[in-house]
C-alpha cells in the first residue's frame, strides 16, 4: 500500500522516448562526453564513433544542445523512475532504503559516463533552469532527509549525495569491480544515514 505524502509533489509526466537511433546517438555522446566533456565532444567525434555522416546526427538531432538535453532528459527519467518506486513503499523508512540502493545502483551503473557528464557545467546550468529537476530534487531529497528540515538532516543529505557522485568517479575506487563498490558505497549509507 503506499502511502500519502502531502509535502512531496507528484512527478511530471516524463520527456517522450528516444527512437533507437536516437538513443545510439545519445549513448554514443555520452561515452564522448565522459571522456572529453560536453564542451570538447564535437557532432563529428559523435558521428565517428556511430560510423555514420555528420548528416545522419543532424538528422537524429538538430543541434548538439538537442543531444546534450536529451541525454539530461533520460537521466532525470530514470531518477523520477527510482523516486515513484520509493514513493510506492508502505513506510518513510522502507522508502528511504529503497532510494538510497536505487542512488548508489545509479551511480555505480553510470560511473564511467553518467557521474562524469552530470558535472559537467553545461549540464548543470541546464538542471539549475529546468523546474522538472527541481521538483525531482525536491522529492528525492524530502525522501532522504526523513521528511524533516533539520539542519543535520540536510547536512548528512548533502554529504551522502556528495559522497556516493565523488566516490564513483574517485581515481582510488576505479579498480573495484561495480558489485565491491555498490556494496561498500550501501554500507557507507547505512553509516551515514542510519539503516
């Protein structure tokens, strides 16, 4: 059964889906932005790496901003998707558990590509303008801090979100297998957050 939470706000409907080349166009982007940031990633470097024209990208995407919001978009998809499962839980505390695993899942998924690009500053200044992304932050964190404001709820937040988007992409934790670094970045959480 799930519960009521007057506080949170319903998510918005998410962006509509990628076709298949777009979503090669955007995974392609992805790994290139990773490597060499949204700035340093040309729609030729893009096209190499598909072994399509430059053409064939413009036909997929009008301009590289398109690939980078479309990238922005399937990221915030799936973190509204984490959120509506945490939100389906029957307690406060079940749904805290589930976002927290759900996050570090993410990240550790994203680790090579995703944790990189959401850094990047023209990713952010893209997030810092869209009001989907603030009630998504806004639901996630209301999630995380116990349904308090507390200064302490707020600080551990912060530093829990700040941990687990470092650690990832950390040069000390590049060797771990993605199942040593989930499970430590869990139990990190458990510390810091409390079971």
């Amino acid at each position: 059964m799930a519960r009521a939470r007057e506080a949170v706000a319903p998510a918005p409907a998410p962006a509509a889906a990628l076709s298949a080349a777009q979503a090669r166009v955007v995974r392609a982007a992805l790994d290139l932005f990773a490597e060499h940031g949204v700035g340093g990633t040309s729609l030729q470097m893009i096209a190499d790496a598909l072994g399509v024209t430059k053409a064939a990208v413009y036909h997929q995407f009008r301009t590289k901003d398109d690939i980078v919001l479309a990238a922005a978009e399937a990221e915030l998809a799936r973190l509204e998707d984490v959120l509506g499962r945490a939100d389906a839980e029957a307690s406060p505390a079940q749904a805290r558990r589930v976002l927290v695993a759900s996050i570090v899942d993410l990240a550790v998924e994203g680790r090579r590509t995703t944790s990189v690009i959401l850094n990047d500053p023209v990713i952010r200044q893209f997030f810092a303008g869209q009001e989907r992304f603030r009630r998504v932050l806004g639901r996630m964190t209301t999630l995380l801090m116990g349904g308090t404001d507390a200064p302490d709820a707020r600080v551990t937040t912060a530093v829990f979100l700040a941990a687990v988007s470092g650690a990832v992409m950390h040069p000390l934790v590049a060797a771990l297998d993605d199942d040593t670094l989930r499970g430590q970045l869990r139990h990190m959480a458990d510390k810091l957050l409390g079971p």
